[in-house]
C-alpha cells in the first residue's frame, strides 16, 4: 500500500488544481515561506527557446483567433475566451474563464515566479474587435489568411495579435524553465471597444483577488516606432486622453414633407452640429505631450519649434500649422466629433425627433462639467437636449518606474531610444489605473504609419515575422522587469 507523505499529498493537490483549471488569487507574501528544513541547490539553467517552432505556432493561433468573430456588439468573446483557456492549460497552467453575462467572455492565467514579496505583472489584452465590411477588405475579414508574409484579418494587430504575443511569451518562459522573481496574470476581456463595462470594468469589479498583488500592467497603447531618418523608438504611452461621449437631442414638428416648416428637428440639430464644427477648444500642453515632442526633436533633429513646444504654440502661425495635422492637434486640445445620425426612417415624413453622438475625447485634468458646457454654448441652441453617455476620470502612469527600466534596458540592446506620450484615444487601462496600478501602453512590435491605418480600417494584418520578433522582445522584457530570480530548487533532507 503507499504511504501518503505529506509531499505526495502536496503533489497530487498540485494535479488536481492544474486539471481544474483554476486562477489562484494573489498570495500572501507570508505564505510563501515554509517552515520545513530544506537543501538548497542550483536549479538546471533555462532551455534554449526555438523561436522559430514558437513563431508558427502563435501564427497558427492567432488565424484561429481571428476566425472567431467577436465583432462588438454584440461580442460573443466566450469562444475565444475557451479556446485561449485551453491553450493555457495544454502546457499545464491554471487558467480560468468568467462569463460576465450570456455569450461575454473573459480569461485569465496566471504563470507563477518563485519570488517571495516581488509585484506581480498583468499583461492585458481585449478579444473584442470593431466591425469589418468584407466589401472593402482585399481577404475576408474574419479569413485569418497569410498573404504576402502577413496574417490578415479583423483583430491582428487590435488586440488578438498582442495577446497571442503575450499569451506565447509566458509559455515559452515555462516552457524554457525560465524563473521570475515576480508572478506574470494574463487577462484578456471583452468589451473593451465599447467602453469596457462588462470586461475590464466587470473584472475589477467582481474578480479583484486576480490582480490584487499587481504592480505593473502593459497593454495596448504603444509599439516600436520609426522616424523618417531610420531612427527607431519604443513608444510608450503613460497617459491617456478620457472619453467624454454626448448624446444630442433635437425637437421640433412632426409633418409631411412636402409642407415643411421653417425649421425641423433635423434642420436644427445640422446647424448647432455645424457650429460645434467650426468651434476649437483652447489648446492645452500637458507634460508628456511637451516631453513627446522634445524627444522626437532630439531624435531626428526636427523642427526646432518641437524643444520648446509651449512657446512656439503661442506663435498664431506655427500653431495653426501644428494643428493641422489631426493627431498633433488631438494631443493639445480636447476634440469633439459627431459620429452617429438618427432621425426618420420615412423619406416623406419630417420626424419629431433628431439625435446624433458626439466622441469627445477630453486631456488628462480636464473638467467634464466645464466641457460639457463649453459644447452647449458652442452648438448655440439651448433648446437641445444633451446627456453624457460615457466618461470616467483620467489617470496617469509614472515615467519613473521599474517597468519603465526595464523597457529602457530592452530598447537599449536594439540602440533606440524610450519615448513616453500620450494617446489620444484611451483603453482599458483606465480602470487598473484606478487601482493604483502602473499601468503602460506598449507591446514590442514594430509598426509603420501604414500598418497603423488597418487599426479600426480596412486590411488590418500583422507580419509573421513582425509576431515572431514581438514574441521574443516580450519574453526578454518579462525577464527584465520580472527579475529572473537566483536559479535554485529546493530539496528536503
């Protein structure tokens, strides 16, 4: 008959938790101290990866990631959320799936370091992606096809490409036998391009003993970028501009429209919309945008304007051609665009009712009352009803930080430099942020201008290549920043 040691009890618990597939909460930095007496002895130094091998693999999962369709709305994220789950569990890590609400999904894992009081790092990603017209789409969007050395399809580079990035990296750190100081949580959610609510929002919400020991966050937000000289940077977004999203109602009669009045709900709503078009808000240089900009200056050596931003936007001249670049503008001041129309559904019928949305996107420390305001006096009619459909406050990352250290450490083995910015548009971020939570947009991937434009467009593709390098690039970073920790095993007496 065995004998039931305590060690072999511990082993077969070990089992049965790994085929359940559970996400252990954060642990106590005391229990992980044991009072047994042990020996101590080096631990077997790490595989080599095979990169190659680990390349066609992630481009294998990343089609079949695209080709579950989680156009949001309405989502539908469980699928992938499973098929992400069991890839965890394929090489033996915990992992779990939470159904937020019928058909919503999100999935986490968690890759344990041996490190004793060490942060751990979350790596997010959103399995949700915006919706594809196949009409303008040179392959079908939901295809995943390779094409020209390139995994086309809705969601390749925003998010699935990033976390088939992250997931990969983490198995190949088990797989190789690499051991971290710090705890590494994949999370991937849902609903993130619709704000959130029931994914990262839902997740803090009802799940927090998954990132309770959390120190760091990286997440979409930042890439590997290029300036015309050749020089690259590792873009890092620390700071993130808040949504300020408006719903505009317009009343006035119903009719036919063959007698139409004066003015109708719709010719209403037009006008104050035209007026809010040729309205600017004030600009405003925030630091990490004036930080941005000295640095791509000193870069390339570009318009000397960009070392001393605050003052060259007080020339009129200067600033009027500074802002006419849409993203530079975006990043000085707080924009607002109609984006959605509703009104009748009949051609000869003058509806009693037009509403459009308007995408405000506020800088950080922005007031969302005094905005608010400012966008009522400057459509002119205060006869037209407003309401905010989404807003949250804004919350910044240090520059400062041992993730930032080691970012710097990764993007010095490449000879580029580390340029912390703002972006204009915000992510899921904000609610770890909230936190307290460090939280930084980068994935190490490299992007042109043009790959860029597939985000939220037509064509969206990453290289095969391009996933392979990020890979390796990620599992590099989680070394630095995860503080490969003293290779050692223990062993009873």
């Amino acid at each position: 008959m065995a004998r039931f040691t305590p060690a072999r009890i511990a082993r077969a618990f070990a089992l049965i938790v790994l085929a359940a597939g559970v996400v252990w909460p954060a642990r106590p930095a005391a229990a992980a101290h044991n009072s047994d007496h042990r020996l101590v002895e080096p631990a077997p130094p790490p595989r080599p990866i095979d990169y190659a091998q680990l390349t066609r693999e992630a481009t294998a999962l990343l089609q079949n990631y695209i080709r579950i369709d989680t156009t949001n709305p309405p989502g539908d994220e469980l699928g992938a959320a499973r098929m992400l789950k069991e890839k965890f569990l394929s090489d033996g890590v915990p992992a779990t799936v939470w159904e937020p609400a019928p058909g919503r999904g999100v999935i986490a894992a968690r890759l344990h370091g041996i490190g004793r009081h060490a942060k751990s790092i979350v790596l997010l990603s959103h399995m949700d992606v915006v919706p594809a017209n196949p009409k303008e789409w040179e392959v079908p969007p939901f295809s995943g096809e390779i094409k020209n050395g390139e995994i086309w399809g809705r969601g390749s580079l925003d998010d699935k490409g990033p976390g088939v990035i992250e997931l990969m990296a983490m198995l190949a750190i088990k797989r190789a036998g690499i051991l971290l100081d710090r705890d590494v949580i994949f999370i991937a959610t849902g609903d993130e391009e619709e704000g959130g609510k029931m994914g990262a929002g839902w997740t803090v919400a009802h799940e927090s003993d998954l990132f309770a020991d959390a120190g760091y966050l990286l997440n979409e937000g930042g890439a590997i970028e290029k300036r015309p000289n050749g020089k690259e940077y590792f873009a890092v977004s620390i700071a993130e501009k808040t949504p300020l999203w408006i719903r505009v109602t317009a009343a006035g009669p119903a009719d036919h429209a063959a007698m139409p009045p004066d003015e109708t709900a719709v010719t209403r709503l037009a006008r104050a919309l035209d007026r809010l078009d040729n309205w600017r808000a004030p600009i405003r240089l925030i630091d990490p945008v004036r930080d941005y900009f000295r640095e791509i200056a000193a870069l390339d050596g570009g318009p000397p304007q960009y070392r001393s931003l605050a003052r060259a936007l007080r020339d009129p001249a200067f600033a009027r051609k500074f802002t006419a670049d849409p993203h530079h503008d975006a990043l000085v001041r707080d924009t607002f665009t109609p984006t959605v129309l509703r009104a009748g559904d009949k051609t000869n019928v003058i509806p009693s009712l037009a509403e459009a949305e308007i995408d405000g996107r506020l800088l950080p420390g922005e007031n969302p009352i005094t905005a608010m305001a400012d966008v009522s006096k400057a459509m002119g009619d205060a006869n037209l009803k407003t309401e905010v459909l989404l807003n949250f406050p804004s919350v910044s990352s240090p520059r400062d930080s041992r993730m930032m250290t080691a970012i710097q450490e990764l993007a010095a083995r490449e000879h580029a430099a580390v340029v912390p910015t703002m972006i204009a548009g915000f992510t899921d971020s904000h609610y770890f942020r909230e936190k307290n939570i460090d939280c930084y947009g980068f994935i190490p991937i490299e992007l042109t201008p043009g790959e860029m434009k597939g985000v939220h467009g037509v064509n969206e593709r990453m290289s095969v290549k391009k996933l392979g390098a990020g890979i390796r690039r990620m599992v590099e970073l989680l070394e630095l920043a995860g503080g490969r920790a003293r290779a050692t095993r223990e062993r009873r007496r």
